[in-house]
C-alpha cells in the first residue's frame, strides 16, 4: 500500500512539472466560479458585511469553509481559521450639537466618540497649523480652524492633515478642535456614515488623552456665524453614546511550501473582507453598501490563489489572510502584526489586493509595483493574460499607506498591493467607490478571470523564485525590512 502511495505521489508530482505555470493557473481559475463568489459575498443578505454585524461572521464562516474544501490547513492551532480580533464598539450618539455664538449647529462628525456636555470659548486659528498660532493664547479652549491647507482644503486632505493638526492643538494647551468643512450633500451623506455610526476602535489601541476633534460642516448660505478676531461662546453637546467589547475574526490558512530551505519562508496573500454595512436609502431606497469591487472582489482574488497553492503547492510556504475591520482603520492587519501566527522574520512578501473600481480592462494597478523586487513577476503574469501592470497613477492619494499592506510594510516587510486597472480618481471610480452601487451585476467578470489569473501567476512566481523578494534600496520602508531581516541579508 505505501508503494502505491508514493507511485501516485510520484505520478503527480511529474503531472505538475509537466506543467506551464500558466496552465496551473488556468486549471483552477475560471470566471463562473469568481462570479459566484462575489455574487454571495456582495449580496444584499450580508448587508455590507459591516465589521461587528452577524453578516461579516457568515461571511467569515464562508471563507474559512473554502480554505478548508480547497485543503488548505488551519491558521491557529488553537481557533481553527479564525483569529479573534477584540474591538471597542462604540454607538451614534442620540443627539449632538455645537451651539456657537449662539448659532446652533448640527451637522457634526465627532472624531474618538465619546459623551460631552462643554461650555467655554473658540478662537479661531485659521488652517491650525504651525504660523496660524503665532501670538494666540488658545490654552485651555477650542480652537476653530479651517480644513486642509490653503493650498488643498478638500476632504481627503483634511483627513491627511488631522494627525498634524491634533499634535500643534496640544502642543498649545487647546482643548480640542472644531474643523470647519465645505462637502455637498452627497459626501456629507458618506462621511456621517463612516463617522457617526457606530464604531470600533481595537481595544489595545484604546485613547487615552485624545484631543476632542470634530468637523463642523459649514452652515449652506452663511458665511460668517463666528468671529475670527475674539474668543466665540460654544457649548460641545453630545449624548446617548454607549460602548462595549466585541470580537470580530481575521481568516487565516496555511499551505506548506515544497522546497526544503524555502518552505521556512512565508509569502502573505492578503485582502479584506469586511465593508460599509447599511446606510441611508439613496434615491432608488437602497442604504447597502454591497463592497463588490470594494473588496469582494480582492478576497475572492485571494480565494482564487488559496485554491490554486493548496493544489498545486509552491517552493515558499503560502499564508493566507483575510482581515476584517480595514473600513474601521486597518484594525484588522494592525492586530495580526502584533499578534502574528507566523513570526514576521518569516514571512518575507505580502501581496495584497485590495480595489476601488477600475476605469481601464487592459491593465492591473498595483500600488507600489516598483517598489519592490517582485515587479517583473507581476508585470510578466500580467503579460500572459493580455494586461499591462502599471503603478499607481494617483500618487497624492496616499494609497499605499491607506490599505492593510501598510501594516506589514512599516515592519519591514515588502507589501505592494494588487487593484483592478485604474489611470486615475475619476468620475467612474466615484460611481461605485464606497457607494451603494458598488453591485456584483455591475462587474465586467471577463476581465475579472484575466485579472485573477494575473494575479496567481503572480503569486507562483513570486514563491517559487530562489530569491527571496525584498525592497529596492532608498524606499522609505527598505530601512524596516534591512532590520526586520537583518540575518538574512547578512548571509
């Protein structure tokens, strides 16, 4: 009997070699399999698969099922293909407003939720940066400023200048910050629903001292409702907020690598599940946020890969992560870095996917493509499937830094992250990026199969090449990785 074993081992193991690595790939991957995927996970029974709901832990459960179907070996020893995740769930508070200079004022976005009933005084400092608080005493109130910079005010700026803004706050004795925020009805709609509903923050990463921070959207037809020159009367009220500890799951498998030396080396194929969950009704009634490109799309790319390695196993040992709560910041990949199943000397490549939308079927966007040694992999198996591989076309939108490859980039590990073809933020890509349009029927599923295809060859190619990927010398996380690695770049 264990003659006939080996045999047939031996009979497949030839089977393979055999075998183009195009063809690996074209024997597991198929478009009607990637439609139903996504199908399920953006269907409106799982209600935007909002991190915290029961519909991300039916997503969750659904994933796990296919690692194991497709004989991929449990992540954790202990919890199967889950690894718990505990969060601070924080609810929408009940009633919130900012009376100022007797104006009162609600439409507000409370940053770091929490129960408020203040009365004092604002001084408006205009953007609140360094020179704005040359010769103001603000020590001890609010400081009123405006978002951005003078030079970029809009919302995806003003998101970039808060960690800035909240340090110069402080550094000056302010109590807190109110931002004030020009946004049309539509992406006011969207921001009070990323903000104002309920929210998690990771219980290890719970704020101590945070200043409080709120946008205040500017009032349509009134210009001037505070004065800029003396201290404004405000009183800060916000109730009925409420929290309590929940856990949500990281899905996590493993499939052991084929070559003696390289199987200790892990490569990461990584993407999000979790999405936006239920909003207010648009002007069709419909309040989904169903996440087809954003990111069914991306963990059924990672499905596709997890498939095809545990069939056809590479040389580098293959980890396979899909991380909830990246809509709540990340929080889902920053806990696995801190609480790795695979020490992160170890694990030497994190290929992640994740998508907004796409606006050209002839290429695959990959942030940070140049970035790392792996590029000739991803633009050759791009190649092969009739795409070009181009690297990020929109540079000041900080893309790199705002999906989970960041976490494991900023400790030394090389971390690119694989998108559906776009050239630019354009009208198409707001159509559907964080909206409830964002639905399966709208994909283009022909091109879905190439781009999944592209993306694992590129995974074989990657764990199968005797050297091990790395960062190009001069980038601003190849310092974390020559520390992260240190033994093996000494070798």
């Amino acid at each position: 009997m264990k003659i006939v074993f080996l045999s047939l081992s031996l009979l497949i193991t030839l089977l393979c070699s055999s075998q183009t690595e195009k063809e690996l790939v074209e024997s597991t991957v198929n478009k009607f399999k990637i439609e139903g995927q996504i199908y399920f996970l953006a269907s409106d029974e799982l209600r935007g698969r909002k991190t915290g709901t029961p519909e991300i832990d039916i997503a969750a459960a659904y994933l796990a099922n296919a690692f194991r179907s497709y004989g991929v070996e449990p992540g954790d020893k202990e919890n199967g293909y889950y690894q718990n995740v505990p969060f601070e769930k924080t609810s929408r508070a009940k009633s919130q407003s900012i009376n100022l200079n007797d104006e009162i004022l609600n439409d507000l976005i409370l940053f770091d939720k929490t129960n408020i009933n203040f009365k004092g005084e604002a001084i408006y400092v205009g953007f609140g940066l360094s020179d704005d608080y040359k010769n103001k005493n603000v020590n001890g109130k609010i400081v009123l400023l405006e978002a951005g910079s003078s030079e970029k005010n809009e919302v995806r700026s003003a998101l970039r200048f808060r960690k800035e803004k909240t340090k110069l706050a402080k550094e000056n004795g302010a109590l807190g910050i109110i931002e004030l925020i020009s946004a049309e009805d539509e992406m006011w709609s969207r921001l009070d629903h990323n903000f104002n509903d309920e929210q998690l923050v990771m219980k290890s990463d719970l704020p101590n001292d945070d200043l409080l921070y709120i946008w205040l959207r500017k009032p349509e037809g009134k210009n001037v409702f505070y004065d800029n020159q003396k201290a404004n009367p405000v009183h800060i009220k916000m109730d009925g907020i409420s929290k309590e500890i929940i856990h949500s799951k990281n899905v996590i498998g493993i499939v052991k690598g084929t070559d003696e030396k390289l199987k200790n080396e892990f490569v990461i194929y990584s993407a999000h599940y979790d999405h936006n969950g239920v909003g207010k009704p648009n002007g069709t009634k419909d309040s989904i946020y169903n996440g087809a490109r954003d990111n069914a799309v991306g963990t059924v790319t990672v499905l596709s890969a997890a498939e095809n390695i545990a069939k056809f196993p590479t040389k580098r040992s293959a980890l396979f992560i899909l991380f909830t709560g990246e809509e709540m910041g990340l929080l889902g990949s920053k806990w696995y870095v801190e609480h790795p199943v695979v020490p992160l000397n170890q694990s030497v490549f994190c290929f992640n996917s994740d998508n907004g939308g796409y606006n050209d079927i002839s290429k695959a966007t990959i942030i940070g493509l140049n970035r790392t040694s792996s590029a000739k992999h991803i633009v050759g198996a791009a190649k092969t499937f009739g795409l070009t591989a181009i690297d990020d076309p929109a540079a000041e939108q900080g893309l790199f830094d705002r999906s989970d490859n960041v976490s494991f980039a900023a400790k030394g590990i090389p971390a690119p992250t694989y998108s559906m073809g776009f050239t630019s933020f354009d009208e198409e890509i707001n159509k559907y990026y964080h909206q409830v349009t964002d639905h399966p029927e709208s994909l283009n599923y022909d091109y879905l199969e190439k781009f999944f295809k592209s993306y694992v060859l590129s995974c074989r190619l990657i764990a199968n090449d005797p050297e091990t990927p790395f960062w190009i010398k001069g980038d601003k996380y190849y310092e974390a990785g020559v520390k992260l690695f240190e033994k093996k770049l000494a070798n």
